[in-house]
C-alpha cells in the first residue's frame, strides 16, 4: 500500500484489516529492506523486527480514582525490571510491590523501557520510542504493573532519554534525513534534532511521546535523563525540557505528576515555574549530595570525587542548600559549576546513596553498604530518609542486597567490543581501577547481567534493615514536622572541635513542641561538656529526648546512650539520633533554692 502525504509532514494510509496482532513494516523508496514503524507501539521481536498492531485502549484500568502523588510525599525507587527480579518481567516486579508500599515507598522510578536491541541492557540505548522493551513483557504487562501500583498507592515514573537515541536499531534518519542535527554531537552519539531548520517534526515527536507514556501507561510523570545534553539554543521556541514538562502536564490534568531532571552542570533554571524564567520541573537529581556523602562513608576521593571532602560541614550545606557548587571553580572540570539555590525548596533536590550510575562506577559494582562499615551507612542512611530533601533508593537497597549492579548491554560483536573499550577507558578516570581493568566485568556477557540480579530472600534475612528503613520512613510520613506540615524553617551546622565530624539539622516547628533535632556524627564518641551551636538547644523549658537511634540494636547497632544528659551531651559513634522536646523538670528562671540553715551555720552578723 501507498502511503499519502496529509497536508502536513506526515505521511498516512488507513489499513482497516490491520487489527490488533497485525505485523507490519515500511518499504523507503528503492530499498528492498522492510523497515519497523518509527511509531510503533509494539516490537515483538525487537526494534529490528516487524512492527505489531496494538489496541492501546482494549486493556481494563481499575484506577479510576488514583490522582497521583505530590512530590512531598515522595520516596522514590530506582527499579531496573531486568535485574529486579529473577525472572525479569513486568509481572514477576509486580509481585514485589506489596513489599515495597509496606516499607513506605511511594514512588517507583523505573529505568527506561523503550525498546533495545539484544537480551538486556540498562535501556539508555533504546530506538523504538514507542514500543516498550519486549524482553520485560506485552504490552498489557506494563500497563497491569502501572495499574497494581496505583492500587497499593505507589505511583511510577519513567526514566526517559530524549538526548540520542542508540546506535544499533535507530531507523529515523532513514525516514528524515533531518532527525540528526548537523549542529552538535552527545557524549552517546548524534543529537537530535531540536533547534535550527526543520526541527519542529522532531521536537513534535518527542513531545507526543513524553504524553503517550503518561496517556496510554498512565504513567505519573517523567524522569528526563543527562539535561544537559537535550540542545536546544533558538530563542524563537520553547526550550524543549519546558515543553516535556508541560506535555506531561497537559497529558493527565486530572492528577498530580512528576518530573525529574538530571542535570550534571546543576542548573537549578530547571526547577524554576515557568513565569520565573524556569522550566518548570519538580526536582533535579542532587550529585554533589552523594559525592559528599560517599567521601564520608569510603574515605576515597577519586576521579569526580577529588571537589568533595565528605566533612561535616559539606553535608550540612548540601542539606541547607541543596547544591554545594553553586558557581565555585570546580576542580575536577577545571571550570565554573553550578548555579545559586539559596531561595529554592529543599524537596526539589533528590537525594540518594545510591543510583545505577553511581553503583555501577567501580571496579565490581559494589554497593556503598559494602564499602563502609555498617554503622557509618546506618548513619547516613537515616540522613537521607528523614532530611529535608526528596529521598531515593536504589533497588534492593532497602534490604541491603549483597548483588552488585554491574553495566550490561547486548550488542552484535563489533558494537560490543567498542562497549567493552568506551566502558574501560570511562572507567580508567579512577586510578585504583585503571591498575586493575583486566578486571572489569564484560558488559556482553550473559553472567554480568544474571550476578546482577537482587534475591529477594536477603528481604527476611535482612529484616532487621528492613525494619530500620519502615521505621524511618513511618517517621518521614506521620512526624507532623519532618513531614513539612508543621515546620516553618530548617537550618543545619557543622560542630566544632573535639565534635568536627558531627553535625545538627534543626527542623523549626510551629510550635516549640515540634522543633525536631538530627544529629549526626560520622567520628567516634564524644563527650561534649558544653556545645556553643545555638541548633542544639532546646525550645524554652524543654530539654531534648532521643527518639530515634541508628544504633538501636532493633537494627543491628550497638546501643546508644541519651544524647542530651545532665553534665552535657554524648555523641554516639558514627550514629545519627532523632532527638524531640520534652518538658524540662529544671526550671532554668526563677528565684534561686533555699537553703535549709544548720546548728553550725554563721549568721551574716556573726560574720561581720
């Protein structure tokens, strides 16, 4: 059949036959190849194959009245379906999500899903924009795992790259020679093609496929990957991370969604409304957060690591203002980074320990719990569930999984072994992996996929870690003033010497009532007779009483004594306390105590 030009760019043919079920491809001029719908919404045999007819309107939804979650109730978790499960499908995950709300999750952030070549990969290289990853599931399955979430009241999020497509499988240029742009070029590849001459087909595209995911998945918004690589420089248009914020809005005005940016240069325009000069995004991913964090909990300054200290006085900061380089030269880059946050929310940074980046950067794909010692981790992990930035974890984090999360990607020989080269010389930036690259797992190799999958028996084997991250996330939704609705400030400080490497985040509640105090020691024991930070202090007659330890021995810690005693306060080694007020039986005003009188007693005028 002949395709008709409509008027517009595009090109169409009405196939009344082709029902649900029905393969199909497109022949281009004089090439005898048959090539796959650039809009499909099926790849049953993968992005190489015939396109496949889908009804996105047949499936049933039981979520009638779901609307969303706001991004103060989020607790994100980062799931790649592959390795989630053994199995590695959209219905063996759902099984899983019970689990999840009941730990206090409420928002899965799913790793992209748009179909790739070969039998697994992190999904960063998809072509189909359209048709999900056949290797997870139908169709239908996704839309059923989308759907049980929202009956347990998690909401989910895609992971979406709009910056390149990947190199094996992209058959859009051979429909519009254009799609590419002549202009600049990703650290993956060709960008497409999204200012300059004859951009508009393409950034019409992309925007109708940031809606599909929202309209026909019902997903509850985006998470826009590496920012910083979607060029779009004409001031004549919309930038289009604005545009893919809008779209996801206007695609489900009925609920609440999310999106989320990646941004390594830190350019907080991102979350800025629109009528600001922003872009009208929910939150970025905070880095410099987890580089801090991770200097503090493995002592190892490498590579991108060199610009942090992990000090008390650095997590402070990142938790006050999100963003530590806010325009400071950067060593690292040998340039300016960042932009100012000082007026922007906290709960618009994303905080985490962990990512699949961030895990997969190493020799082995170690988790962070793996590299320090568990107290440490305890610490900081309660820093990052009841702190005023928006948490995420990592899969399998919440039961501390012993499985690494290692880079894989199925590619023909050729493509692989450039993968194999581009990751070990990525990788080489670390010098204590560069002495070891003989090491380095092979991206192509089936086991590298298969030892990265979690095993969710380590969930009771682990309990109590589960326990822990229940019960600090209790904290995080019920605390009236951990939770935002009766707080009306935060301020956080490093102590001083012998306490340098502990530091206090003080909540201000409405009420003297609800302050709520965060302390955090990432040193040893110490005995504090006095503290000179005014965040330590209690609200008027108040004195503080710990509510929270993260070396409750409920969870694998050694015990803690009482922060605030009476002959001063006592910092607990590598431990983070939740302290609250609670009446002072000291009166601190009034007149001073009697003094009952004796037989030996002098009278003032017998000491005259």
């Amino acid at each position: 059949m002949l395709l008709d030009r409509d008027g517009t760019q595009h090109w169409r043919v009405l196939v009344r036959e082709a029902g649900p079920g029905t393969r199909y491809g497109f022949l281009l001029d004089d090439d005898p190849k048959l090539y796959p719908d650039p809009g499909s919404r099926s790849q049953p045999d993968g992005p190489h194959g015939a396109s496949e007819v889908i009804d996105p309107r047949a499936f049933t939804w039981s979520d009638h009245e779901w609307r969303g979650r706001a991004l103060r109730d989020a607790v994100f978790y980062e799931m790649h379906v592959g390795t989630f499960t053994r199995a590695g499908t959209w219905r063996a995950a759902a099984e899983h999500l019970r689990e999840l709300a009941d730990v206090g999750i409420t928002v899965i952030e799913m790793m992209p899903v748009t179909a790739f070549p070969g039998r697994f990969g992190w999904g960063y290289d998809g072509v189909s924009l359209f048709a999900p990853y056949a290797g997870y599931g139908r169709p239908d399955d996704l839309r059923r795992f989308v759907d049980h979430a929202h009956g347990l009241g998690l909401a989910v999020i895609l992971d979406v790259v709009y910056n390149h497509l990947g190199p094996d499988g992209n058959y859009l240029p051979r429909f519009s020679p254009s799609f590419s742009s002549d202009r600049y070029e990703t650290d993956w590849g060709l960008s497409p093609r999204f200012d300059g001459p004859g951009c508009e087909p393409v950034r019409e595209l992309v925007i109708a496929n940031a809606r599909f995911w929202i309209d026909e998945y019902r997903f509850d918004g985006l998470r826009l990957d590496a920012t910083q690589d979607i060029y779009d420089f004409d001031a004549d248009h919309e930038h289009l991370v604005s545009a893919l914020a809008r779209a996801v809005r206007d695609a489900a005005p009925e609920r609440t969604t999310l999106v989320i940016g990646e941004n390594e240069p830190q350019r907080v325009e991102l979350v800025r409304p629109r009528d600001e000069g922003g872009m009208g995004l929910d939150a970025l991913w905070n880095d410099d957060f987890h580089h801090s964090a991770t200097v503090a909990l493995t002592g190892r300054d490498e590579a991108y690591y060199r610009d942090y200290t992990g000090s008390a006085q650095e997590i402070a900061s990142a938790l006050k203002h999100g963003f530590l380089y806010q325009g400071q030269r950067y060593a690292w880059q040998s340039q300016r980074r960042g932009t100012a946050t000082f007026d922007v929310d906290p709960t618009r940074f994303v905080a985490y320990l962990q990512n699949h980046d961030q895990v997969a950067n190493s020799l082995d794909g170690r988790r962070v719990h793996q590299l320090t010692c568990p107290a440490k981790y305890r610490a900081l992990l309660s820093l990052v569930l009841l702190g005023p930035a928006t948490p995420l974890l990592f899969q399998g984090e919440e039961f501390l999984a012993s499985a690494p999360f290692l880079y894989f990607a199925d590619h023909e020989p050729a493509l692989a072994a450039c993968v194999r080269k581009g990751r070990g010389e990525f990788l080489a930036q670390f010098p204590s992996v560069a002495q070891a690259r003989a090491r380095l797992s092979d991206p192509a190799a089936l086991e590298t996929f298969e030892r990265s999958k979690l095993d969710h028996a380590e969930r009771t084997r682990n309990a109590s870690h589960v326990d822990m991250v229940r019960t600090l996330l209790a904290l995080r939704r019920e605390d009236r003033t951990i939770a935002g609705d009766a707080r009306v400030g935060l301020d956080a400080a490093a102590l001083s010497d012998p306490a340098q490497h502990a530091l206090v985040l003080r909540y201000f509640g409405s009420a003297p009532d609800h302050d709520r105090l965060l302390v955090v020691n990432l040193g040893p024991s110490r005995h504090l007779a006095s503290c000179s930070e005014p965040l330590c202090a209690p609200p008027f007659a108040r004195r503080w009483r710990d509510a929270f330890s993260s070396e409750d021995p409920r969870w694998g810690g050694r015990g803690a004594t009482p922060t605030e005693q009476d002959d001063g306060w006592h910092l607990t080694a590598d431990s983070t306390a939740l302290l609250v007020p609670e009446p002072d039986p000291t009166p601190r005003f009034g007149p001073p105590e009697k003094k009952r009188s004796s037989d030996t007693t002098t009278s003032t005028e017998e000491r005259r």
